[in-house]
C-alpha cells in the first residue's frame, strides 16, 4: 500500500469507527431508557458506503473476521474500545458503575454466555482483559491495548513481544539455487488447507544468513511478513512461555506474520513446545535437522552457494574493483565456501583497507577470507603453523612431482569442476584426498605444511583420539563437525596415523562391528563430497581399507632416506643463523636414522652447545645422537660414528 493510500484508508478508518462506536453508544442509550426507540437504520448504509471505498477493510471488520466475532463480541469490544477513546462512554447510564460482562449480557442484544468462556474468542485471543474479583460477571472488562492500537489503524507490534521478536525486511533477492528453495516452501505453503500457510517448515544449513534470507523469500511469495525469534530466548517458565506464544499468535494473525524460529542452540528443549503447539505459520531455522515429534514437517537444507554462484557474488559484490583482483576470482571461489553475506562483509571491509592504497586486493581478499572462515573445530584438531617449504623436503624425484601434482589439482579445480563441465557430468568422487604412507620421520607432516604454504590454506592436523568414540553415533558426529566446519576455508584436514580410524572394515559379527562399518562408509561420503584437501598418513599402508584406496586420489609413499638423501637433510638441518664448526655431513649421513630423528638429534646438539658456549660440533652430535638412539632402542654402532671425534 503507498503512503497516499495509506492516509487515505487511515482516514476513512477512523470515520468507519467513530461511526460504530457511535451506533453502539445509541444502542447502549436506548437499552437503558424507559421507553426504547427506534434505531437509525441511515448509519449502516454509511458504514456500507464508506467500507466500499476503501481499498482494505475497516479494521473492526478485519478482526471480526480474522477470529470469528459475533455481533455481541464485536460489541463487547467496541464498548470496551470506546471507553479508552471516547468520554461518552462514561458517562453513559449502562456502563456504570464499572464495565462489566453482566451489563452487557443485560443491555447489549444478541447477548450468549459462552462468549465469557476461556476458549471463546475475547478470552482465547486476549482482546479484552477481565480485571479480579469474587464473581466472574462483575469483574472489570478492558479493552488490551494491542487491539485498540489496531482498532485505530495505528498498528506497531505488541510491546510485551519486543526484545523477543525482530521483524526482518529483505534486502537482496537470493542467489538462483536459494531461490528455487523458496518458490518450493511457497508452493508447500499454498498447498495447504484453506490456503493457510500452518505447515511448518523446516530449515538446515552452515550459515544462518542464508536460511534466513531464503525464509523471507518464501515470506515475500505468500503475502507474508516474516519476523525472528530465538530458541535460547524463550522463557523456560512453561507460564511465561504460554504467554508469549498466545501473544504471537495473535501477532500472527493480526499482522499477517510467519515466525522464523532459530535454533543456534540444539538444546534449548523448552522452545520445542512452541513447535508442537504452534497454530501460526511457522519456520525452523538450525544447521542440523531436530526431532519435531508428531507435527507434520517439510525440511529443506539450503547449501551454501555454488562455485559458479561464488563468483558472481564477488563480482558484484566487488563492482568495478573486480578488474584489480588480477584474475584471482576464480581460485576465490573454489577455495573458500563462503555465503552472500560473508562475501557482501569481505568484499566491503577489503575494499575499504586498500583504498588509495598499491595493495594487491586479490591477496588482500585471499587473507580476509581465511580470516573469515577460520574453522571452528575445538579439541577436535590443531591448528598447525605451516613452516616448510618445497626446499626443505628431501624426496625422490617421483614423490616430488607428485606432490605438486595435488597443488595442480587443488589449484585447478574451479576451471577442471565448473568451467570444463566435470563437475556437472558427475558429482561423486570430486574430494580431493592424498595418503601419504611411510614410517614416522619420513617427512609425512613435513609434506602437508608444504603444500598449505603452497595453496596458501590452513592445515588443521585431527585429534583422532577426539574424533573416535566408543558411543553410537558420536565418531559420526565429530567427523562431521570437522567437515562441516572445514567446509567453509577449504583447509586442509591431516589426519595423522589414520590407519586408527580407516582401518579394514571387518566382518559383520556384531552390533559393534556394524556401526563401526557405518562410521567408515560416513567418512567414506564425506571425503568424497569434501571441496578441500585430505591428507592421510599412515605407517602401515597394508592396515588401510581398500575402499579407501580405491577413492583415494593420490598415493605419495615416503621412504626410509638413503645415505644420499641424509647427507642431503643433514646439510639444511641448520638454520642460517645457528654457529656450526667443522661439521662432517658425510660421516652424519652415516646414522641410519629418518629426517625426523635427525631434526631431533640437531636440535639436541644445539642445546648443548648453547649450553657449554660453543658452536655445535660433532662432539655435541655425538652425545644427542647416543640419546636419541637410547630413546629409539636402537645401538649405536662403531661404523655409524667412527672418525668423529
């Protein structure tokens, strides 16, 4: 409705109501003469005229029929109503001493008792209030404030809901994927009885923004408006919780809302009742699918959007700066799995930093990303501060290349995926994954630090002994807060020693052996589906299940180092900085040891030395290599250390 039209309905509003508050002034006069007259029959045909030039109904009619009036309610209410607004209500004879039930049983016709009862609509509906007293019928009759504010045309959302309820406006229309989603929960919506939109409905996904911008969506479609209430910020008082949904749901039906119930703690039990009772168009919004019990339910699970939807979504984010991204647009979007609000935020905050300004923007939204979409895995994982380089792995050549095969892989796959129709012709198996087989001190570790400095991307090193449980359905659980919560930067996931968790699926024998099976075939799926990179190490590659390898895209098998490749880690062990003297490189390259038990040794040595004030020699090699073989119960032979000292 424009603002003209507005004023003008607001306008004839008032007229159509002083009109019937003046009618059931002369009714109530009437009744209470001595001799009774004749009413005015000229006024209904006003009301009549005038309701016919409005362009929406009068608003004592609207609500006479939102909740089933009947004449001596609408009456009820208009005396009621005209107390507050008009002062010859009180003078007039009927009404005193006080307005009561029982005067307007005597002096209003059409007069039935079971308009005073609870589930009736005055009392269902809170319209009026009813003040104490010994005897039902003598007590006080108000009108409540929120329909008289409606009455008026005044509107504005009850006072007791504000600080629970928020209205929510759209802003931008959604992405296409979303908006599909939303014509689906509209169309569900119309199907139902009468047209009214009583389905609940059920939202799920990683990011609230989106839900919620598709629920205003759907809103928009069915002539609704939508509104957002919190699950935690609803009252655990049953009392003060059967308050507030009897006055949402006349909100509801008095403004034409739906509510959007979020759910950001799964374990705010106390609000499911408002899912259970709710006779209101209503929509759950939580990032898993909850128990609603019996109520009939439609969920929907709103992804986050695609890469192709990713970058259109930095491009106008972006506006014309998008030309000084220097072609990283691309590699933006198949990195980072980032929502319309998320990219809308970066975008603004980058944009703002680097003007007037020679920095890359392309690397400063690469950074702001990363910033953004930290994962949130908790004891589940590490978070590991990459520090090697290609330059500090000693490798075979094979192992090398393909090691930078993955990095092509990780790189390339917005182009390989989107722009060459891969990903459109199949969905499965497009997770990128590597195991990386060795025994410990290989350079495993080593290898993934590479190629997160590579890609520029986190490496989150998992804590299996977090992530398994003995408990049904928990191993589940925690593999997909990891994923899910990985999602969204891309990071790498190293799961270190994963012969624990990807073990050969075993025999059926027992209950314990199948759900062990359903963990396995769970991470199997998300592997698959996962958009970054897993890395697995294992020591021993035979312990890993074939349906694993099977999926796995890219085996790096890490040897035990030969001596040419340990006089190789022997001579970058040592940081610049760090005081040597007369190292022997070739006799080090003698201990048949990994190049993790030679950064051991090194380091070891540097103490010492540092200890004593000394460079580090072989001397002090020769006493950190004796404990760590002592540590590795291993002996130290005359040929690994003869001739050093």
């Amino acid at each position: 409705m424009s603002t003209d039209s507005s004023l003008i309905w607001f306008e004839a509003n008032q007229r159509y109501l002083t009109l019937r508050l003046t009618q059931v002034a002369s009714l109530l006069e009437n009744q209470a003469g001595d001799s009774p007259k004749q009413l005015d029959d000229s006024v209904e045909h006003e009301l009549a005229a005038l309701a016919a030039t409005m362009d929406y109904p009068p608003a004592i009619e609207s609500l006479c029929s939102l909740f089933g009036l009947s004449h001596f309610e609408r009456d009820i209410l208009l005396v009621c109503a005209g107390v507050e607004l008009d002062s010859r209500f009180n003078t007039l004879p009927a009404l005193q001493p006080s307005l009561t039930f029982s005067l307007m049983l005597f002096t209003l016709p059409e007069a039935h008792w079971s308009a005073l009862t609870p589930a009736a609509a005055l009392r269902r509906w809170r319209l009026v209030e009813i003040g104490s007293g010994m005897v039902l019928v003598q007590r006080p009759l108000k009108i409540d404030e929120r329909i008289l504010h409606f009455l008026t045309g005044t509107g504005g959302m009850d006072e007791r809901l504000v600080g629970y309820v928020e209205s929510v406006q759209a802003v931008k229309d959604p992405i296409p994927s979303h908006q599909l989603i939303g014509e689906q929960i509209a169309t569900a919506w119309m199907s139902t009885k009468n047209g009214r939109p009583l389905l609940v409905i059920q939202i799920i996904g990683q990011d609230a923004a989106d839900r919620q911008q598709v629920a205003v969506d759907a809103s928009v479609r069915v002539g609704l408006n939508l509104c957002v209430i919190r699950a935690d910020a609803i009252p655990a008082n049953p009392v003060e919780a059967d308050t507030l949904i009897r006055l949402w749901e006349r909100e509801a039906v008095l403004s034409n809302q739906v509510l959007l119930l979020i759910f950001d703690n799964l374990e705010a039990t106390h609000a499911t009742r408002w899912i259970e009772t709710a006779r209101f168009p209503l929509i759950i919004s939580t990032r898993e699918r909850i128990s609603v019990g019996s109520r009939k339910t439609l969920t929907f699970e709103i992804r986050k959007p695609t890469v192709i939807e990713q970058r259109d979504l930095w491009l106008q984010a972006l506006g014309p700066d998008s030309t000084r991204v220097n072609g990283k647009l691309d590699t933006l979007a198949a990195h980072f799995n980032l929502g319309m609000h998320s990219i809308e935020i970066i975008s603004s905050d980058v944009l703002q930093t680097t003007k007037d300004t020679d920095n890359d923007l392309g690397e400063a939204l690469w950074s702001a990303c990363r910033a953004q979409s930290h994962p949130q895995l908790g004891e589940l994982a590490q978070h590991i501060q990459s520090m090697a380089y290609w330059e500090d792995l000693v490798l075979p050549e094979q192992q090398i290349r393909t090691l930078h095969e993955v990095a092509v892989h990780v790189r390339q796959r917005m182009k390989v995926y989107e722009t060459w129709g891969f990903a459109a012709k199949c969905t499965r198996g497009l997770g990128i994954s590597a195991l990386f087989a060795g025994v410990s001190g290989t350079g495993k570790t080593m290898a993934a630090e590479v190629l997160a400095n590579e890609l520029q991307l986190d490496l989150y090193r998992i804590d299996l002994s977090q992530v398994v449980s003995k408990y049904i359905g928990e191993t589940e659980k925690n593999l997909r807060r990891v994923f899910d919560a990985a999602e969204e930067g891309g990071a790498i996931l190293l799961f270190d020693e994963a012969d624990a968790l990807f073990g050969k699926r075993s025999e059926v024998k027992d209950s314990h052996d199948r759900y062990s099976n359903v963990e396995i075939s769970y991470l199997l799926q998300r592997m698959e589906a996962y958009r970054g990179l897993a890395i697995l190490t294992t020591n021993l590659k035979d312990a890993i299940d074939t349906a694993f390898m099977r999926r796995i895209r890219f085996l790096v098998h890490f040897p035990f180092p030969d001596t040419a490749q340990r006089t190789e880690i022997w001579r970058r062990i040592f940081p610049p900085q760090t005081p040597t003297e007369n190292l022997d490189v070739e006799r080090l390259a003698r201990l048949s040891v990994t190049g993790g038990n030679i950064r051991n040794i090194a380091l070891h040595a540097a103490f010492l030395a540092a200890d004593a004030g000394e460079s580090v020699r072989m001397s002090h090699l020769l006493q950190a290599a004796r404990a760590e073989y002592t540590k590795l119960e291993k002996p130290l032979s005359e040929a690994e250390i003869g001739g050093w000292v």
